[in-house]
C-alpha cells in the first residue's frame, strides 16, 4: 500500500482525500497547503506519490511538481485540477506527471490513480 502526501491549500478536500485513502488501505503521510511546503515535505517524507492541487497560494502545483522532479526525476505526483484549467495540465504532463485527475472527482478515479502509480 501507498505512502501518500496530499498537498491541497483546502484542508477539507485533505481530510477528505485522507478518508479514501485509508478506506483502501493508503498513508495519508503528511500534507501540506502549497507548492513551498509540498517541496519540503516532499524531501522530508519520500512518499511513494504524491496528489497535489494545481491553484495554490504562494506556489502553485505546476512550479512544485517541476522542482520536485528535479529533486526526484521518478517522483510520483497526481494532479488534481478544475476542468477549466486545460492548459497547466497540458504543462503538468510535459512534467511528468504520473496522472490527473479532475475535481470533483470519485472515490474510485482517486484509488485506481494511486494504484497505477505504485505499480
């Protein structure tokens, strides 16, 4: 099972994305609530993925996943975004990112993200 930090500036969606998780066997390892802490935890934790939010005060998702695959070129990282934001997640996939998925989103579209990434 998966070791995840969640990084969203909303702690509901946290608690939420927590609860799926452990519903399925899943860490909540740590969170964090932008692009900087995400960063640090990240380095801090080595989680198997990470699931981050795009829209973010002081760093969004697209600057954290960039520094995050140069710190870690196999890091694992779903992102999680509005509908309407076509174009970061055009720029998260020339990233690397592992997968998105868009808010709001099933319980089991989340699960199945992070099984394929820990594959």
């Amino acid at each position: 099972m998966a070791n995840v930090l969640v990084v969203d500036d909303a702690l509901f969606m946290c608690m939420n994305i927590k609860q799926m998780l452990e519903r399925h066997g899943h860490t909540m390892i740590g969170q964090a609530s932008n692009g900087i802490e995400a960063i640090e935890k990240y380095k801090e934790l080595n989680p198997d993925v990470v699931i981050m939010d795009i829209t973010m005060p002081e760093m969004n998702g697209i600057d954290a996943l960039r520094h995050i695959k140069e710190y870690d070129a196999n890091a694992k990282v779903i992102i999680c975004s509005a509908m309407s934001q076509q174009k970061l997640l055009a720029q998260a996939i020339e990233l690397g990112v592992s997968n998105f998925i868009v808010k709001p989103f099933k319980e089991d579209f989340l699960i199945d993200a992070v099984e394929k990434a820990v594959e």
